[in-house]
C-alpha cells in the first residue's frame, strides 16, 4: 500500500470507529436524559438501548470501534514529529482522547464485565446507587467521564465536517445539541440518583433491590478488580511503549543523519 493510501486507511478507520462511539454516547445519554422523567422511564429506555447494542453485532461495533480508535490514537502519538508544539485543538483532543480509557475502565467492568462474568443484572438502578447513593465521588468521576468523552467527540466531528458547504448554515443547530445532550444526559442522572437515593432510604426496599441485581460475591469483586488493575497496567505499558517507540526513532534518524553527514564530508 502506499503512503496515501495507509493514511487514508488510517483516516477512514479513525473516523468510522469515532462515528460508531459518537453515536453510542449519544444514544447512552439520551437513555439517562430519561431519568427527568422518573428511574423507571430510565430503565424502560434502557430495554431499547440494550436491544441496540448489547447483541453479537452492536456489542462488536462498539468494542472494535474502541479497540481501533484507541490504537490510532497512540499511532497519531507515535507519528507526530512534535508533541509539544501541536495545534491546540489537536493537543486538546489527543490528550482528551487517551484520558477516556483511565476514566472509563471501572464504568465498563463495573456493568457490562460484571454482567457477561457473574451475571450481574446492570440496570439504572444499580448503576445510580453505586455512582450518586454510595460513592458520590465515583459519580464526580463518571460526569468527567461523560465531559471528556463527549468533548473530545465533538472536536473530533467538527473537524470532519467543517469544510462541507451545508456545515456553516447548520452549525448553529449542531451546537445546540451539543450542549442540551450531556446537559440533560447529566440532569436525568442527578434525578435518576436522587430518585433512587430516596427509595433506598428504607431499608427493606434496599435489600429487596439489592437481592435482585446478582451482585458478586467476594471473589468474584476480586477478579473484577484484579481486571480493572490489569487495564491500567496496559494502557500504561501501551502509551510508554509508544513514547520509548518515538525515541528510538528520533535516535536512529539523528544517527543516519550524521552517517550521512560524514560521508558527504568525507567525499567532499
Ligand atoms: C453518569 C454517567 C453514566 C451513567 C449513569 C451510565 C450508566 C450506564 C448503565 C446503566 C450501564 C449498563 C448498561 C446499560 O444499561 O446501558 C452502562 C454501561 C456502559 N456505559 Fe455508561 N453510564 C454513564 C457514563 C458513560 C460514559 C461517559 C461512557 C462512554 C464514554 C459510558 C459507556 C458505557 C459502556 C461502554 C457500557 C457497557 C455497555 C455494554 O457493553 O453493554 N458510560 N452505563
């Protein structure tokens, strides 16, 4: 393949997997937007939101758009000349882009890992209690989440579309619903949380909703979390082997450059 093409591989690659996240987040929050309404309309949105991402060919969409996204990230890191000295829309992006994976790790084996492993039933319920009852501070965690995701998304589609003719004259439309979509998606999480923080201050509906959701025992935490050690580990190991990668590189072609030097010196 030639250098035009891989980069226009690479470019179709980076912008179908990001269409694919996008379009997830954007239907994600829509489904905790409902939790303005009550935590029931909440769960109600999730049976259609499940139906479209959690079978073989949705769930297959949306973790090998992860997969890729993520490795073209530390491609695009790997590939720029200078790191430091980037547009800073770019650096923004970049640095939004591989923060997501840290952010994200506990959310996805706290719900979909700990559903495929121990049959966890990982309803809003479960999800707003942890995040906004019991651990407020993980909530914090989770509407960064949600921020940065979302931000980074939004640079992402901006510069794909700005120098298509219709964009400026839709520009106005598109920005507003980049800014009502996590805004409601965060509201119906504050209300679905309170909503279920209110429920679970009686203690009989606690238990009777706790012994619904299949919850690991103590072993089955620990393999949850011994996984959630390991992702760190390899997105650390990942993203210094990409900056180790650059270095080398940067060695070898100050090396040939000064062979080159010395024999053109010699010769003249
Ligand atoms: C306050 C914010 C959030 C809440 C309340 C929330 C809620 C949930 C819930 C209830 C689930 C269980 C499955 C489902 O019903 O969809 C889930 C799974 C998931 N969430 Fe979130 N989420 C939040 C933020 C995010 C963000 C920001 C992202 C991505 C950038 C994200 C990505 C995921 C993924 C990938 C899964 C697993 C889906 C699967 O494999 O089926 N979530 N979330």
């Amino acid at each position: 393949m030639t250098m035009l093409g891989s980069y226009l591989t690479v470019r179709r690659v980076r912008l179908i997997s990001g269409i694919v996240l996008f379009s997830y987040l954007s239907t994600h929050l829509l489904n905790h937007a409902l939790g303005l309404i009550s935590l029931e309309a909440m769960e109600e949105g999730r049976h259609w939101f499940l139906a479209l991402w959690r079978n073989p060919a949705g769930s297959s969409a949306l973790y090998l758009s992860l997969v890729a996204h993520f490795t073209l990230a530390l491609w695009a890191v790997y590939q720029r000349r200078r790191l430091f000295s980037m547009p800073r829309a770019e650096a923004l992006q970049l640095v939004l882009g591989l923060s997501i994976v840290p952010l994200l790790a506990q959310h996805v084996i706290g719900t979909r890992t700990a559903h495929e492993w121990h049959g966890v039933h990982d309803s809003y319920t479960y999800v707003v209690l942890a995040l906004y009852h019991f651990a407020p501070e993980k909530g914090l965690w989770q509407t960064a989440a949600v921020l940065v995701a979302w931000v980074h998304g939004c640079i992402g589609l901006h510069f794909w579309l700005r120098l298509r003719l219709w964009y400026p004259s839709w520009r106005p439309l598109l920005f507003a619903a980049a800014l009502l979509i996590p805004v409601f998606g965060l509201l119906g999480f504050l209300d679905g949380g309170r909503e279920a923080s209110r429920l679970a201050a009686d203690p009989d509906w606690l238990r009777a909703t706790l012994a619904t959701m299949n919850l690991p025992d103590r072993s089955g935490l620990a393999a949850l979390q011994a996984l959630e050690r390991q992702i760190y580990w390899w997105f650390g190991s990942f993203l210094m082997l990409t900056l180790a990668a650059r270095e080398v590189r940067a060695l070898l072609e100050r090396r040939r450059g000064l062979v080159h030097h010395i024999s053109r010196g010699s010769r003249g």
